[in-house]
C-alpha cells in the first residue's frame, strides 16, 4: 500500500509530507490543499498503473542523469492549470515522492511540459524496464471523480472511449454505458446496490434505436416508484455512480473517494471496506461538512 507521499515546490506545499494508513481521513479548511494531494495522487497514478508503459531517458530540467530511465505520463488531458503548479507561483520542477510498503520509491518530476516523468528505485535497484515494473506487485490506484447527476438522455459510446475515460471528469456521464459493459459483473453491482440502498432495484441498461442515434435506457425501482435512472433524484443517481466505481476497482487497489463540498477527503485501501453494510452503519464514511 502507499505509505507516504511528499510534494515539494508544488501549489501550495513547499515541501510537506503525509503519512497513509490502512484507512485514511484528511480534513482541512477550505483552501487547505486537499484538492491539491488529490491530483498528485492522480498523476502518480498515471504512473502506477502503467504496468506496462516505456520507459526513456530523464530529461535534463528534472535533475537526474542523462543515464536514468523514466516513465513518461501524458497529462494533457487532466485539465491542470500548469501557470499556478508551482509553489507560490514560482519555477519549475516540482516533485512528488510515494513511497510503498512494498518497498519501493516513485519520484515524479512535473515541469511545464504536457508530461511528467518518474523514476522508480526499491533500495536494491533502479527500475529500468516494464517487466522490472510489473513484478514490483505496486498496487493500482483508482481515484473517484467528482460524482455529478447523470445526464438524463445517454448516447451510445464506443468500447475505447467509456473505457478511457472510466477515471476522469467525465464519467458520470457515461454510467450507463460502463454498467452495459460490466458483463457477470452486473450482478455483483446489482447486488451490492441494492443491499446498500434499502428498497432499490437495478436493471440492466438496454439500448434503444431513435432517428438520431441509439441510447441506452437503465430503469430503476426505489420503493413504489419506478423510472428511468435520469429521472430520479440525484441522492440515488450519485450512490449508483459510487457503488459501481467501488465495485469495478481492481482487489489490489488502493481507492481515494472526494467529496469536493466538504471539507473532507476520504482515503481507503483496497479491501478496508465492507460495501455490503447499510450506509448509516459506515462511520468511517462520515463527511464533515464546510463551515
């Protein structure tokens, strides 16, 4: 599991380390930086899941040797402000540091450019290939987004695109799609649901063909009431979302849930949670609201 993550010259922390344990809560006031160790948890993700991605030379702004092997990560696509990145609005390079109990060391170099760059060391070696990476045995990182309602009308998407954007800004509005594409999984979705959410009832989303394109259509009972997923309260839309990204993590995982209007983030292993409970009886899920 992650045992520590330094940030240093990066947003708001000039050099600030944070200890994890098995169950983790953060809390601090607005502006406090939990958003900040949020993303730095998303690009070191971007790295860690990587089990099989190339590895190429250090750049020469990131301070390691011309000889040192690095992972590259694209973050184009995160919709990070790279002017503000930097402690106080200074230079580059800023740094994150994971260290796992596994045993080995992921530090992350991120300067201006659209990718950052890491290294990876146990304290017998240097990581140099994504064979050496893999046997590591680093547990994935999953990072829920910000839960958002669905949208009320779901349009058909392929396989490459639900899958590339199950972690990002967009995934609630694709819900309908990943549960289509959950497979023998659905079950163990449904089932979890509807243990978790008393009265609840799950069905299968079905596509349906219209003149403009096909949609998919998830119909869902609470209690008396039955109607199409976007019709229901948002209570019940956002708890279908985070049920099913909970479920759809890998065993080995470790799994951050936000809330971004509180001032609590929650952290959790992977397997430190039993879903299964009535939510009420969860304490270790409890958020503080903002003051």
């Amino acid at each position: 599991m992650l045992r520590q993550l330094r940030l240093q010259n990066y947003r708001c922390f000039k050099d600030h380390s944070l200890l994890f344990n098995p169950a983790t809560v953060i809390v601090g006031k607005n502006n406090a930086g939990k958003s900040t160790i949020i993303e730095a948890l998303k690009l070191l993700s971007l790295v860690v899941d990587r089990k099989g991605g190339a590895f190429v030379s250090a750049p020469t702004w990131t301070g390691e040797s011309p000889f040192t092997s690095c992972i590259p990560a694209n973050i184009s696509d995160l919709g990070i402000n790279r002017d503000t990145l930097f402690h106080r609005y200074g230079d580059p390079p800023a740094q994150i540091t994971a260290t796992f109990t596994e045993g080995a060391t992921v530090r992350i170099h991120v300067g201006r450019e659209d990718k950052i760059f890491a290294t990876v060391q146990t304290q017998e070696r240097w990581i140099t290939t994504p064979r050496q990476l893999s046997l590591l045995n680093l547990p994935w990182i999953y990072i829920l987004p910000q839960v958002a309602p669905l949208q009320t009308t779901e349009r058909w998407l392929t396989d490459s695109y639900v899958e590339d954007h199950l972690y990002s800004h967009l995934f609630s509005r694709h819900f309908r799609n990943q549960v289509f594409r959950s497979g023998e999984a659905f079950w163990d979705f449904k089932a979890l649901a509807e243990a978790t959410w008393p009265g609840l009832r799950v069905e299968k989303p079905e596509r349906v063909s219209r003149e403009d394109g096909a949609v998919l259509s998830m119909m869902v009972k609470d209690g008396d009431f039955v109607a199409e997923i976007g019709w229901m309260g948002h209570g019940l839309q956002c708890g279908c979302r985070q049920f099913g990204l909970c479920h759809a993590r890998n065993s080995r995982g470790l799994l951050f849930l936000t809330n971004r209007t509180s001032t609590c983030i929650q952290i959790f292993s992977g397997g430190s949670l039993d879903w299964s409970r009535p939510m009420h009886s969860r304490p270790s899920l409890l958020l503080i609201p903002s003051r």
